[in-house]
C-alpha cells in the first residue's frame, strides 16, 4: 500500500462515490452496521476502506486485521493486528488474532481480504460481538456468491452483514466507483440484497 491515505473528500474528488452514497456508508458506520465490501482485483478495496475509517468517530477503537504489515496505523484510534504465514498453524493463528481482538475490545474490526488467517473461523464466532467491515473479492455478478468463494462464509454469517457495498473498476479508463450499495435481507432461507443506492 502507498503512503498516501485515501479520505472521504478524495472518494468524491474522484468520483467513486455519490454524496448520497457517503452518507448512507457515513449513517452505517455511526450505526454500527456490519459492511461487505465486494469487488474485483484492483476495485480499490483497500483505499476505500481507508476512507471509511476516517467516518469512525475518534473516540471508537477500531482493530485492523492485515498480512504483511500491508495496512498502516493512520488514526490515534486505529490497532494493526499483524498476520504472517510462518511455522504456526492456520488455526493457531486465528485463534492468536480473536484473542488479540477480545483484549481490545474494539468498537470496529477491519479484515482485508486476507487469507493468512481462517477469516470464516472469526467471522463466525465475533460477528456477533462487535461491528465488522470485512472486504472481499467479487469476479462475477453474483455478490453473494462470490462472497462464498473467496470469505468461504455460510449463509448464517453473510445474513448478518446489514450492508453489501459493490465496487467496480473500468479497465479501459481506470477508475473506480461504488456501483450500487445494498441492504442484505434474509427471505425464505435465501440471502438477497435490496438496492439502496
């Protein structure tokens, strides 16, 4: 990641998202509202992630869970848990960053797409506890299944996301936008997601 830290004003600047969409992501944030954040490679994820995390008020603790030291502490209020694949299981490994994530007790946690930890495994037993804004890859139409794929979570996890934001990158101009923003319904023991914006 570069050193330039991506902010709100930048998102509008470059025209990745509405004002309405901000403020809609804005609301969500202060609500404590669980976010997906779905796209292709190079969709700019990370960067909106970042620009996310300037919305949390700076009395919130947020935990970041990253690989390879990739994202940097840029806000006072912002803990870098860092992961490494090395001599240690996968399992034990998971198990160090809940801990780590229990200690702090964080108002938010930040997983960006990583794949050194069994994010499924984390997912399934802290969702419930604290606000999640997880991103994850999405190389077809199909948000939620994709969601499956790449996550490797059930239904059960996904139902308790309330906010699905889809990414998209045009590859002929290079740019980046917030395609649509959704609210994630259960509706007869199927995931849909409602247009929002």
């Amino acid at each position: 990641m570069g050193g330039y830290i991506f902010t709100p004003e930048d998102l509008l600047r470059y025209g990745t998202v509405t004002r309405e969409q901000l403020e809609i992501l804005k609301r969500a944030l202060l609500e404590r509202k669980d976010i997906l954040i779905a796209g292709t490679s190079r969709a700019g994820k990370t960067k909106f992630v970042e620009a996310l995390i300037h919305l949390v008020p700076a009395d919130r603790k947020i935990a970041v869970v990253t690989a390879y030291n990739e994202f940097k502490q840029f806000r006072e209020n912002t803990v870098v848990i860092n992961t490494e694949f090395g001599q240690d299981s996968l399992k034990n490994r998971t198990e160090r960053v809940m801990e780590k994530i229990r200690r702090l007790n964080p108002d938010y946690v930040v997983i960006d797409t990583i794949h050194t930890v069994h994010v499924p495994t984390i997912l399934s037993r802290l969702l419930d506890d604290y606000t999640f804004i997880v991103t994850s890859l999405a190389m077809s139409k199909d948000i939620i299944d994709e969601v499956r794929h790449w996550l490797r979570a059930d239904d059960d996890v996904i139902a308790k996301f309330d906010v699905v934001v889809e990414l998209k990158r045009d590859f002929r101009t290079n740019t980046r936008r917030v395609n649509r923003i959704y609210a994630v319904k259960a509706e007869d023991g199927k995931i849909k997601l409602e247009d929002i914006a």
